[in-house]
C-alpha cells in the first residue's frame, strides 16, 4: 500500500515512516504542507492508497488539503486519516465533513492506528467497487426488475446528499464524537417503513432514487439541529444530532415533501410512504464496539417504537 503522509513538523513525519516501515508499510512518500502534497498527487503516475493528513499546516490546512484532495478523480474513493493533535469538536465536524475517512488524535495507540489503516483500505476497495458496478447497471438500457446489485439490508452508499455519509465514515464519526465529546450529541435513526415495498416492486435503481429523495427530506428537515447522518440499510437512516439544539421532531411529521417531484415511472407502485421515527440516544462510549452498541439501539428503536409517523407523497 502506497501512502502518502502530510505534516509540517519533520519528527512527526519521521516518526510516521519508522511506523508505518515497522506495520510493513515501505512505500511512503513524506510532504511538509498541504500545497507540496497537492503537488505530489498531481504529479504521481501511479495514485497513492492511503493518505494520512495533519490538520494544523501553514499554507493550506489538512482540513482544506482533504477537500481538495476529494476534486481528484482518482481519489473518490481513497481512504484520508487525520492524524492530529487537534481534538476541538469544530476541527472532528470539519473534516468528515469534506470527506475524512477516519480521526485519529495524537498521541495515537500504534495497534489501532494498523487496524484503522487496513479497515479503512479494505472498506474504500468494497465502496470502490460496489459504486462502479452500480454506474455500470444505470448506465445498460433495460435493466431487469430481478437484476439486483444490492440487498435490501445492504448500507448503500447515497451518493449526492451533502452531509450524507458512507455507513463507515459514519460509525468512525459517532466513534469519535462518543469518546471525545460525549454527551454533545445524540443519535436518532429514521425508517422509511415501505422501503421493502419499493425494494421488492421496482428496480435497484428505483429503490436508490427513493432512498435519495428520504434522505434529502430528511437532511433539509433536520438541518440546523443535525451534524451528518447515512444509510445504514433497511430503510433506516441515521442522524447525528447536537443535543444544544431543540429540534422539533413534530417536523417531520407534517413539513416532509412527497415524492411526486420525481417521475412517476421511476417509482412505480410505491404510492405514499411513512418515516418512522425512533428516540435520539444519546452519544457518550469509552471504545467503538459501545458506540456501534448505540448505533445498534436506535435502529432498534426506530424498527420497534413508534415516535412519530410522517406521511411522504
């Protein structure tokens, strides 16, 4: 694996190679602040697997280098670890925000950033791949109603909703946030109760449409109050809420937009759909296996406990 690593100070640069050499990690390439590295992507015939990024740089800060980095067509879908000592929820919120793929906070445990790395490039080469076969499918003229790329469970990547994750970034958030600013947040997850019906009647291309346009309702109905939210399959999205902001949930009983803003053809049979809304759960863990654990328990909500019902088309 290929990585570039990018830091202003030249010990922790030289620290990173000795460890990254130490997890047989040989090829990597050093730059000192964030417009040499640019430099470097553009100028490699060979793109990088992995990019390690400090936040705080002269120049252009990682945060910035990171949302530049994202413009690259080569690298949609490469993993990006901040690797930083900032630990300020602003800098957590900014970066996945423009595209990290993962928040580390020096000083780091050497084991955890090795298992990071090789999560975060095994998951990069799934989405790779599952996103490229998807392109193809939409792309062939007369798809099959049976010809599915997905199941339903599946946490499909939605791609076009800003502040919408993949599932994995998103558990690396709540991850994050749990442990270092817990009880700032809470976690809420929302259910489209007919997403088995629009699964089962129409096309995976039709059912990705009717996630989409969820999940734009459910973001512009939740904005000033929500963080970032994802697909976690099922139907299900999940939104990270600030618990510093009152959010009327009652908004997303009567202020939802239908689905009669898309073709009728691109959804056929589904006619009106609910959200089913389950009860926020606050956001304070000590690992990642207790903050998956709240993940887990408010998809449960959602599917178990009705909090509210919302009617969309």
């Amino acid at each position: 694996m290929r990585i570039l690593a990018v830091d202003d100070e030249p010990s922790i640069l030289e620290l990173l190679t000795q460890i990254l050499a130490a997890f047989g990690y040989d090829d990597v390439v050093t730059a000192a602040n964030g417009r040499a590295a640019l430099q470097i992507l553009n100028s490699e015939p060979k793109p990088f697997d992995c990019l390690l990024l400090d936040v705080q740089m002269p120049q252009m800060n990682g945060i910035d280098l990171c949302q530049e980095v994202r413009k690259l067509p080569d690298y949609r879908f490469t993993p990006i670890i901040m690797v930083t000592a900032m630990v300020q929820k602003q800098y957590i919120d900014n970066a996945f925000e423009v595209g990290a793929t993962d928040y580390v906070t020096k000083p780091f445990e050497f084991d955890d950033l090795r298992q990071r790395l090789s999560d975060a490039y095994r998951l990069a080469a799934e989405r790779k791949s599952a996103i490229l076969a998807m392109e193809a499918i939409e792309d062939a003229q007369g798809q099959d109603k049976c010809d599915r790329e997905f199941d339903l469970g599946d946490p499909i990547f939605i791609d076009g909703i800003p502040g919408c994750f993949g599932l994995p970034e998103f558990e690396n958030y709540v991850f994050k946030i749990s442990t270092a600013h817990p009880l700032n947040s809470s976690v809420l997850a929302v259910k489209v109760d007919e997403a088995e019906r629009i699964f089962e009647t129409g096309t995976s291309a039709d059912f990705r449409r009717a996630m989409t346009l969820a999940g734009k309702a459910i973001m512009a109905i939740t904005q000033g109050a929500r963080n970032y939210a994802a697909y976690w399959g099922n139907g299900v999205f999940l939104v990270v809420l600030d618990n510093d902001a009152a959010f009327d949930f009652g908004k997303l009983v009567g202020q939802v937009p239908t689905f009669a803003t898309a073709d009728s053809k691109d959804f056929p049979e589904t006619g009106t759909v609910s959200l089913r809304i389950g009860e926020a759960v606050p956001l304070k863990a000590v690992n990642k296996l207790e903050a998956l654990f709240l993940i887990d328990k408010a998809v449960e909500s959602a599917e178990t406990v009705y909090y509210s019902m919302a009617k969309v088309g």
